[in-house]
C-alpha cells in the first residue's frame, strides 16, 4: 500500500497516476476525498500513514512551498519515493535519504519500491468522486457568499474606533477588540493586536445564529482568550463585517508583521524563532492553539504572528485565499514572514484563524 503526498495544484497529475495505480492493480491512498469541512483532516491523513508501505511524493514548484505537503511527508517515518513533474526542486526534506525519478517511469519505480507489499489487496484503495465533489464546493461557495454579502450590505449601526494615540478599541455595541495603528498609502487603519478568541467569536455567535466552529467538539479548542480556529474564510469575513471591519489583505498583514525592518524574517519580538519566541513544530495530528499572549509581541506590537494559527487574510491566490503565519505543526519555513499559503475559502483547519482591521474616514 502506497500514499501518494501532493500538492492540490497538482491534481490532474494525480489523477493520471491513479488511473495508472488501478491499471496495474496497485493499491494506494490519497487525500482527495477528505472534507474541506473537517478541521482535523491530519488525524485522517496520521490513520493512513500507518497503514502504508511506501509514500509517493508527487515533487513539484507547488509542492516546495506547501506546509500541508512538508508536514504529511515529515510525518512519514517509512521510505519515499520522489516523482518529479514539472519544474521540482526540494519538496522532500534534506535529511531525508530519497530515490527520484521521472514521471514516466513512475509505475516501475513504484512497483520496485512496494516490493513484497505490491498485492495488499485488503486494504481499500482511494478514489476521486470529482465531479460530485466539485458540485458541492460550489454550492456551498454560493451559500456563504449569500450569507456573507448580508453583512456586507447591513455595517454595523454602533461601530465605534476610540483611539489614543497608537492603541485603540473597536466594538459594534456587543463585544470589543483592541488594536493598534498601522500606517499605510493614503490612510491609517487600526489591526487587532491579538488573533479573534473563541470568547468574541462566541459572542457572534449569540448575535447571528451562525454555528459553532467543529474545533469547539474539542475541550482544548475552547479556551477563551485562545485563538478561534476551524473557521472558514466566509466565516472570518463574515465576523469582520459583523463588527464593522474587514479581513486584512496580504500586504497588510506583511506590514503588521514587517514592521519597518523589510529584512525581519519572523514576526517575533527578536526577528528570530526559537521555543522561547513562538510555538510551532508539534508533530504531525498533534497539539493544540496556545494562547496568543504565550509569546511576546513582535516590535509593533502584534501577538501571534508567527506560529501558533495562520491568519486569514482577504486576498485572492486564484479561487483561493491566502493565508500567512504558520501553526503549531509548521516548521520555522513555513512561519516565515514571507512563506504565506493558500487555502480555498471552505476549508476548515485547526490551525487556521483569523484578525480584523478597521479605519475611520
């Protein structure tokens, strides 16, 4: 038994590979039918892994600079084997002691890879359900766009930004966030200073009749003051509007987390990352969000910008959004200031969270 460990750009080649996996009667694993819905999709992934022989690691431009795909193939204790498509460089760690080869000798190199485990035919194989698939992302797309466009035509009549000097708090009359000044082209906006806790999410909860976040199934989600997770991209925007703000876009979340020093590589108080500055680097399917205060802000002021959860951010990368800051599972590459991702805006993840901005005419 394979598992095949790729990038989702890369799904037409998967899809080709399984069609040559099934020609020759080779049984394998693959993540193409997990849920965007589930927020624990690694526990699913840590299940398979167990059960595999051998990981096929599909090596790609795309897979260099995916966290999901580093942390699956850093997870995998057993051997891997490399198939490079397109222009691959480095998807598979440094340390790890891997065969390449070619796509198109991809099945021979399986075949002699697997070995003896060639024939594990008890085991279920993977299976791609596109097209049903597809139709339902789009109609749950549809759903919360409409959902979310009712917010966004109703602002909040009691938003209010009190601001004293760099420090600020907005509130819509239900629940406060606290922010700081971030100077930008033409216009000074206000950013919390701290990652949406489950505290205020709950509150918007009360107040919309919006569902709890499946993270909260879980005690050690639920803390107040830590950060709020398992929310998709709708979710997040939606909050946002809510209480009168908006989601940040990519650059200013760059700016927040920069500062003034263009060459700071993490958004730690020291500019370096170590245990003491930020938390990241659990082991694949574990861990939990800590809170944001765990850690000293980085010079600005912002907590929790590097590690702990990704932030939401309200750019577009294609059909999806992007998401910057990494998580508790990540390696320091993926917490890199500059190593922001990608997510689609149904996804839910367990380290994925969110903040707000908010200006003033």
């Amino acid at each position: 038994m394979l598992f095949i460990s790729y990038s989702r750009e890369d799904r037409a080649t998967v899809a080709k590979l399984i069609e040559e996996l099934a020609a020759e009667g080779i049984p394998y694993v693959v993540d193409l039918d997990l849920a965007e819905g589930d927020p624990f999709w690694r526990e699913v992934i840590a299940n398979r892994l167990s059960h595999c022989h051998l990981m096929v690691c599909l090596a790609s431009a795309r897979a260099d600079y995916s966290p999901w795909v580093e942390q699956e193939q850093r997870a995998f204790q057993g051997p891997k084997l490399r198939i490079a498509i397109g222009s691959a460089s480095k998807s598979i760690p440094s340390h790890d002691s891997i065969s390449t080869v070619p796509q198109d000798r991809a099945i021979r190199a399986i075949r002699k890879a697997l070995g003896p485990h060639v024939c594990d035919s008890d085991t279920d194989r993977g299976s791609l359900q596109e097209r049903t698939q597809a139709d339902a992302r789009a109609l749950l797309v549809l759903e919360e766009q409409r959902r979310l466009s009712f917010f966004l035509l109703s602002p909040p009549a009691n938003f209010s930004l009190d601001v004293e000097g760099i420090n600020g708090v907005i509130t819509n009359g239900f629940t406060e966030l606290q922010v700081r000044s971030l100077p930008r082209p033409n216009e000074t906006i206000f950013v919390t200073t701290l990652p949406i806790t489950n505290r205020q999410y709950r509150i918007f909860l009360g107040q919309t009749g919006y569902l709890q976040p499946p993270t909260w199934q879980r005690p050690n989600y639920c803390e107040d003051d830590a950060p709020v997770t398992g929310v998709n991209w709708f979710e997040a925007a939606t909050f946002a509007a809510w209480i009168g703000g908006a989601l940040l876009t990519e650059e200013e979340w760059i700016a927040a987390a920069r500062g003034k020093e263009r060459t700071r590589t993490f958004a730690t108080a020291t500019g370096l990352i170590d245990d003491a500055a930020a938390y990241f680097g659990n082991a694949f399917a574990s861990g939990a969000p800590k809170l944001p205060i765990s850690h000293p802000p980085n010079p600005e002021g912002f907590y929790g910008l590097c590690g702990n959860t990704w932030d939401w951010c309200a750019t577009p990368k294609g059909p999806h959004r992007a998401i910057l800051g990494g998580g508790y599972m990540d390696s320091a590459t993926f917490c890199r200031i500059d190593a922001g991702y990608r997510n689609a805006p149904i996804d839910r993840d367990c380290c994925v969270g969110f903040r707000v901005k908010a200006s003033v005419a």
